[in-house]
C-alpha cells in the first residue's frame, strides 16, 4: 500500500511535533513518525493515531548524524511509494552554554539536528509537485547568551528556508519557517526559572500559543498555494530574543 500524500514529521516525540502529527493524521493525512530517543512516546502517539483511523508508522533516526538523515528520507519515500506531500522539521534541542565551554560535539549536534538534516531531508526526500515543506525555526536568532549553537543553527534554517523556497518554486513545491514563540514543552521546561521569567515579560501578551494552536496553523499554512519563502514568526515577540 502506498501513502503517496504522507507527510513526514521530525521530532514526532516531542511536544510540537507530536501536536503537528496529530492535527495532519486528523486531517486525513497518512503520517510519517521520526523519533530518536522519545520510543515510548511516539509509540504512544502512534497507537493514538491508529486507533483514531489514521495512518502512520514510526521511523527511528539520529539526525545529528548525517547518514541517518539520509536513510530516513528514503525509508520514508520507500514506504511511501514515492514522492510524499510535504515534511515538517520539528526534531530539536539546545546544548546551551557559553562559547568558551561549549563542546565541538555539543555545537556539531545542534548544528546538525537543527540545520545539516534539514538539508539532507530536502535534499534526498521526495516531495511531489505541489507539496510542502516547513521548517520550524526560532526568535533565539537573536541572539540569548549561552545560545551561540541554537541561535546560528535557527539562523540557518530560516535562510535555508528562503534559498530552497525559490529552488523549489519550479514545482509549486512551498517551503516556508515558522516561529511559533515559546511552547510549554520539554525545550521550555528545561530553561532557568529566570529565563521562562523574561521571556513571559518580552511580548505583547503575557500568554503563550499552545502546542495544538501551532500545529493547527501549520496544516492550514500547508494548503496555502501561494505561500513560499517567509519566515513566520506567530508569537506575540515585540522584538528582542525569544
């Protein structure tokens, strides 16, 4: 059986992703599942998906590693039978530190999960005409201090995203980044109390988007026909880091 409008969900174990797992898999769409250390999570996501009548199968990778990026591109297409409808690149995580003190591991894992797989996804995944991709990117391309990986890592993707948006235009391929502000998911909760502090104090609002209000606007963003190349930042940040 072949799942030729898939879509591919990195980080599918994690709060962000598995809220934009669900919103597609309610929406009718078959779902691809990545997890790299979340098993029980996304497992339970998936049964969650099955016996809701959706479609979906769970493919485990370490996209710090470029080969396992690769492999899940085509695993992926494999399963698919082709071409898939679109990809969202949620897979993350920080190793904040000063410079001084940061690992070359820590900053070549954060570089690599956030930005090299983006890279290689696109690169080596399928997406039919017409389809989508949207990168998940983050205000910290600001700037915050301890977050020199993120911060370069986040400012990547966002170019990716307008480079690879005007490569791919060809084929009504649309490849957008969206800046969802702060999320009450793991990333969040393993922040100081003095940094969750000043990020609630930084915006207009003194409340954040839930997960499922995200991930809702990234399935309407992905029937958009004429959106492509913008980096959509759908917090409530007046300016400053997030």
């Amino acid at each position: 059986m072949t799942h030729p409008d898939a879509v591919l969900i990195t980080g599918a174990s994690g709060g962000l992703g598995g809220a934009v797992a669900r919103a597609f898999a309610a929406d009718g769409r078959p779902v691809a599942l990545h997890a790299h250390l979340g098993h029980q999570r996304v497992g339970e996501l998936a049964m969650d998906i099955t016996a809701g009548g959706g479609e979906c199968r769970v493919f485990p990778a370490d996209l710090s590693r470029a080969e396992e990026a690769r492999g899940l591109a085509l695993r992926v297409a494999d399963w698919a039978g082709g071409p898939v409808g679109g990809m969202v690149h949620a897979a993350g995580g920080t190793r904040d530190a000063p410079l001084v003190s940061l690992t070359e591991a820590d900053w070549d894992r954060v570089l690599g999960v956030h930005l090299h797989a983006a890279v290689h996804l696109v690169k080596h995944l399928p997406v039919a005409d017409g389809g989508f991709v949207t990168l998940i990117g983050s205000g910290a391309t600001h700037g915050r201090k301890g977050q020199a990986a993120y911060a370069a890592a986040k400012s990547g993707v966002a170019a990716l995203g307008e480079a690879l948006a005007r490569e791919f235009g060809v084929r009504g391929v649309r490849i957008n980044t969206v800046l969802p502000g702060p999320l009450e998911t793991s990333m969040w909760h393993a922040l100081a109390p003095h940094a969750q502090a000043a990020l609630k104090v930084a915006g207009a609002l003194p409340v954040f988007n839930e997960v499922t209000t995200v991930a809702a606007f990234i399935v309407n963003l992905s029937r958009m026909p004429a959106t492509s190349g913008q980096t959509l930042c759908i917090s409530n940040r007046l300016e400053g880091p997030l």
